[in-house]
C-alpha cells in the first residue's frame, strides 16, 4: 500500500516523495511533515485491518525525514566530530538502503502472488 501525499511542493505516493528528497529533486525545507503523517493517518483509518508492516514502514521512513529536517535546521553543536556526524549519515544510507532492498522484495512477492494467482 502506498500512502497519497498532499504538500504545496509534492503530490504523489510516499515512497516517491523519500526518493526525490534523497536525491534532492525535492527541497526537505520546503515539506510539510505535518501534512505527510496527516495523510498517513488517514490512509490508516480507511484500512479494514492494521497492516503492521505497512505502519513500521512509515514509521521508520517518517522518523528518517524528521532527524534529517532537524539535523538541517538546527546548528551544529559546538565540537561536533566530523566523523562522528559521518558516521551517522552511514547509519542513515543504510537503514533507507535496507529499506529500499525490502520494498523491492515485498515488490516481487505482489508480482509472483499475481502470476501465481493467474496461472
């Protein structure tokens, strides 16, 4: 399930949103995280049921948009150790790389259940 975000500066599915942030096509400045977790909420109302994965999900990806505009908007700390602070950007490629990996993943078990379903 992919959740549909409204902002003044993007309109489209979450997933595709994180992409153009990545790759700053899309100013993080300029989102609205307020309107990106509203819609979220929504997407989750409208569920019949929960889907846990569905929700750790955005979670993880919101909670990574959320430390990258405060680590843009806040100064650096006085003494910040170079390493340190690239050290977590390390962190941070790879926890989004791990979760590109599995949304490619989940990707292909849709598309095999489908075939499956069709053979």
């Amino acid at each position: 399930m992919s959740v549909a975000v409204s902002t003044p500066v993007f309109d489209g599915p979450f997933d595709l949103l994180l992409h153009l942030i990545l790759k700053d096509e899309v100013d993080l400045y300029e989102v609205s995280l307020s309107s990106v977790v509203d819609a979220y909420v929504t997407a989750l109302e409208q569920m019949d049921t929960l889907e846990l994965e569905v929700a750790t999900e955005f979670l993880l990806i919101a909670a990574t948009l959320v430390e990258l505009k405060s680590r843009r908007l806040l100064p650096d700390p006085p003494g910040s150790d170079l390493d340190e602070e690239l050290a977590l950007w390390e962190e941070r490629d790879l926890l989004l790389a791990r979760l590109l990996e599995c949304k490619t993943f989940k990707d292909a078990a849709q598309s095999l259940q489908v075939l499956s379903a069709e053979a």
